[in-house]
C-alpha cells in the first residue's frame, strides 16, 4: 500500500518539488518574536510511533518539548493543546484532511482542522483552533481524474476519516485486482 502510493507520488511531483522535500529535515526550530518554536511531525527524532497519542505519558511530551518555548506536531491528526512538566506550550493543530478523533461524535466532523497561532511583538502567543467546511466531493473528482491508487479505500477515509491501511486481506484483493504489486516492483527495480 505504502509503495503503490510512494510511487504514485514520485512521479506525480515536480522534480523539483521532490528534491525540495527529500531535503527537508524531520524536525526544525525557529524563532518567532523571542519564541523558540519545535516543528515536528512526531518526535523530533522520528516521524512514526504512538508516544504522541493524547493519553500517553507526559514524558513523551516533555521530550517533544525539548528546550523549546512551544513544540508543534502532527502526527496523530488530533488537535490538542497541552503543557510540558516545565509549562511549555505543546500544540498539535489537527490535520486539514484527515483530522482524527477516537470519539465518535467528533471523528464524525471530517471538516478540515487546523490552528493559527499568533506571537505579538512582545513574544505573547495566541492559539486558535479552527475546522472548516470544505468540498470533499471535489477532492474526490480531482483523486478520480489524477487516477490515485486505492481509490475506493481514499473516498472512505475522506468520507468517513476511517483508514483501510491495515486490513490485509482488503489490500491484498486490490493489490491483486489492479496489479499494484508488480507497479511496485517495476518502480523499485526489484526482482519477482
């Protein structure tokens, strides 16, 4: 699944849009009116895991935070605003098209999530969390016309924010199905 869309991808960027985010490191900080920033997708060290899940232990958090004034990460697509042990800001705005929740009444709100924060000239910061009605059924008419892979399971995640990627059996009949298996295989250079 992963590669079908990483190769989808590769060929669908500008060569100089790829360049450009191969090179983008995983983490990054700056400074904002005397305020250091932490930009990560997840931890500062790496992209994947769950230790940044809302209910996890506040030392997740405080490693996030680092030295930082306030530490801004995505990876679990749920907005949350929360402190270090030290009182730093901790923020995840959400994503603005697959926003999560695990409960049910606000997974439901599939609107696209996100937050501005504000630093004034005093270095005093302002977050705002804001969802926004957007047109999901043209995000899908342009998927259809790009031809993206897995294209049933896209329109049930943007329909309903619920993923397919981990029910093998699914992903095996699509594999099967549209010969995605061997796209991979001829995109990677690898032997059957």
């Amino acid at each position: 699944y992963f590669a079908r869309l990483t190769a989808y991808l590769v060929t669908h960027l500008s060569k100089s849009h790829y360049a450009e985010l191969v090179q983008r490191p995983i983490a990054t900080t700056m400074v904002v009116n005397g305020l250091t920033f932490q930009l990560a997708h997840n931890q500062p060290e790496r992209s994947t895991g769950h230790d940044l899940y809302p209910d996890e232990r506040q030392s997740n958090f405080d490693h996030l935070a680092g030295d930082a004034d306030v530490a801004v990460y995505g990876h679990t697509h749920q907005q949350i605003m929360r402190v270090s042990q030290r009182g730093q800001l901790i923020i995840n705005p959400g994503a603005t098209g697959q926003p999560y929740s695990p409960y049910a009444k606000f997974m439901a709100d599939q609107r696209a999530h996100y937050a501005i924060l504000t630093v004034d000239d005093a270095g005093r910061i302002s977050v705002d969390f804001r969802k926004v009605d957007y047109d999901i059924s043209l995000e899908l008419t342009v998927a259809r016309e790009q031809q993206l892979p897995y294209l049933d399971l896209y329109e049930h995640l943007r329909r309903t924010g619920f993923t397919s990627t981990h029910d093998q059996d699914l992903l095996g009949k699509l594999n099967a199905k549209f010969n995605y298996a061997n796209e991979v295989r001829r995109f990677f250079g690898m032997q059957a």
